[in-house]
C-alpha cells in the first residue's frame, strides 16, 4: 500500500473487532515507526504507554464520560501518548517563538502510528476526550496526558466511509 491509498483508506474506526488481538510483530512494527517521527531538534517530547488486556479496557472507561467512546472498550490496545519535557534546544526555540513544538510533534508520532497502522490492515481512533488523572493513575504517568489511539482490527461489516473535506481550494493558497 502506498501513501495515496493509506490516506484514502485510512479512518476513525468505531466499529472493532473485540475478539481479535493484535499480533505482536505488527504492533512492534507500529513502535519502530512511531519511534523513527520527526520531531523538533529531534528531542521526541513525549511516551508511549501501551495498553492491553485489563489495562486497555481500564483506559477505555477513561475515555468514556457523558457517552463519548463506547466504542473504544472493544479495542484491545490502547496507546497513550503522554507529554514529556522539551530538549534544552527545543524549549528556547519554543519559549523564542513561542510555538509549542512538543504539541505538533506528539501530532506527527500520532500520524506515523495511524499510518503504519492502517499500512498493516490495523483500524485505529485517535481520542482527545478522556479523563487525564485516571489515565495517568492506570499508566503510572507523572505528566499530562495528550491523546490516547485505539488500536485494532475492524469488523468485517466496517465500510470505508467517504472523506467529507473541504475543497483543496478552501485549504490552499499559492502565494
């Protein structure tokens, strides 16, 4: 599969597959891409905490207030993506420019797993609505939580939906 028919193929699941785990090998490979994203002066500014078993389960209750996620307690993975301080480089350039790197960087290691996900026929969602003390409480985390992907299979009735975007026209200016 190339780029193209990653970003075409690739979209929020809501629909796993519960009884099908997630190999080891593929979630390996997942790792090594996540672990190989740019980031500012290189300095990866966040962790990877994977869940599985009982604490991908508990992770996902965690994201589950007021009705949003349900879905996610059929994922058998969990990834949270917890933010950890800058590089000495990064944090002037930050404080200088005053741009948080640390957050377009955790944005970048996000797209390279829901890619190399969707790559190795792997369905995943990426989920900004949890509760953060809990997370950190079942990940044993001392800093913020930023996003949480649910990792898995789809179900065999899971349609690829179509990409409602805006115009390129809307998106892009040549200046």
């Amino acid at each position: 599969m190339d780029f193209s028919q990653i970003a075409l193929n690739r979209q929020s699941c809501r629909n796993f597959d519960s009884t099908r785990m997630v190999e080891k090998e593929k979630l390996s490979k997942i790792l090594e891409t996540a672990r190989l994203s740019p980031s500012a002066c290189n300095g990866q500014p966040y962790h990877l905490s994977v869940c599985t078993g009982e604490n991908a389960q508990k992770v996902a209750k965690a994201t589950q207030s007021m009705g949003m996620n349900r879905f996610a307690t059929d994922a058998p993975v969990m990834i949270v993506i917890s933010e950890k301080p800058y590089v000495r480089s990064a944090a002037a350039g930050a404080k200088l420019k005053k741009n948080d790197y640390r957050s377009i960087d955790i944005g970048i290691v996000c797209s390279y797993i829901t890619c190399m996900a969707t790559e190795l026929g792997l369905s995943s969602c990426i989920l900004g609505w949890f509760d953060d003390q809990k997370i950190r409480d079942i990940c044993r985390l001392d800093s913020p939580v930023r996003l949480v992907i649910a990792l898995g299979y789809c179900k065999d009735d899971d349609k690829l939906r179509d990409k409602k975007r805006k115009d390129l026209d809307e998106l892009v200016s040549y200046v």
